[in-house]
C-alpha cells in the first residue's frame, strides 16, 4: 500500500468513526498519526497563499508552523494544539467534508508526485528536515511586514510543499521547500537592503535641504 493510500484510509476511518460516536480535532488528529502534522501544515498554510500581507494572523500562524517543527523534534507523534483546540467537536458532516476535501487533494497532487529522494523523507533525519523546513518557515512568516506583497505567501509555498513532500514521500518537493525558504530569506534581504539605501538617500537628501535653509 502505497504512502498516500495509507492516508486516505485513514480518513476515511475517521469519517466512518464520526458517524457512530462524536470525534474531536484532538483525535482526528492522533488517528492520523505522523500524517496528522504534514495533514494540518497543509491546510493551514493555504489562507496565507494571497499576495497580500494578512496582518497580525501571519504572526499567529508563524509560531504555530514553528511550534509544529518543534514538536516532531521533541519526538511528538500528532501534532499538540491548544486544549480548548482540542478539545472541539466537530459534527458527523463536517468531518464529511473535511475528509473529503482532503482525500480530492491527496489524489489530485499525486498525479505531479511520486516516491523518490527518500533519503530527504524517511527515518529521523526526514522528520528532522521535516522539522527544520516548518520552524524555520515559520519564523519567516511571523515577521510583521505589514508592507511588503507576497511575505506570507513565500513561506507558506515552503509549508505546502514539505507537506506535499511528506504526505506522498517525494524528497524532490522537500528540495523545492528549501528553494522557497531561500528565496524568502534573499526577498526579505533585498527589502532591508532597500530601505537601508532609501534611508540613506532620504538622509541625504534632508541634510542638503536643512544646509540650504540655514545658508
């Protein structure tokens, strides 16, 4: 059974368990095991694919995504969300839909993914990467660049694709997390670096106004 095969299994196991008994996010989570991190990542980091800053919510879901990564290094096996999180009940169609969203995605990326890289996916130092790719990701989301057109929207490429990565075992999209990673830290340096120059001509500018003034 191939990797993602396993995925939709359990989803629908978890639909299937939300018709007979009330589920919550907590234990939806646990039944997807590992899967339940690259699952969540996932969904999360679709809101921030806008070309515009989305405020204070970047900060909340950067500290999210990093907390994410430094809970697979502490050895967490489903991800830990706030108790009042957890502990939130969701309706047998909700679940539903949930679910199956969620099983269209997996079978509608599986046809540009395939198993390979595995070295950059299995074993400790995958989940390592895995672990390294959403806290650093999401350090870089957190930044308040109230500004600045698309600083959400480069981390969070990084976030979709190690989830990609890891949900259908393609080491070749961890290394295009790692592309956008470099790319956001290199966007974030050239907007500093601009400002500084800016700063720098406006200074510039105001002490050859000010000495025109008083001459």
């Amino acid at each position: 059974m191939s990797n993602h095969q396993a995925l939709i299994q359990k989803l629908h196991g978890i639909a299937k368990k939300a018709e007979r008994q009330s589920v919550s996010i907590e234990e939806g989570l646990s039944a997807l095991n590992h899967f339940g991190f690259s699952f969540i990542s996932f969904l999360l980091a679709l809101p921030f694919m806008q070309p515009f800053p989305v405020g204070p919510i970047s900060v909340l879901g950067g500290v999210t995504f990093a907390a994410f990564g430094w809970q697979i290094l502490k050895g967490y096996t489903a991800p830990h969300l706030p108790q009042k999180i957890n502990e939130i009940v969701l309706s047998t169609d909700n679940w539903r839909r949930i679910t199956n969203a969620a099983i269209k995605i997996i079978q509608w990326t599986e046809k540009f993914t395939s198993p390979r890289l595995a070295l950059l996916i299995r074993g400790s130092l995958g989940m390592r990467i895995e672990a390294f790719i959403l806290i650093l990701s999401g350090v870089l989301m957190a930044v308040p660049f109230g500004i600045l057109p698309l600083n959400n929207f480069f981390p969070g490429l990084a976030i979709v694709f190690c989830a990609l990565g890891q949900l259908h075992k393609d080491g070749f999209f961890i290394l295009i997390a790692f592309f956008w990673i470099l790319f956001t830290i290199l966007y974030f340096a050239a907007f500093f670096i601009g400002l500084y120059l800016l700063g720098l001509e406006g200074m510039h500018n105001f002490s050859h106004w000010l000495h025109q003034l008083v001459s």
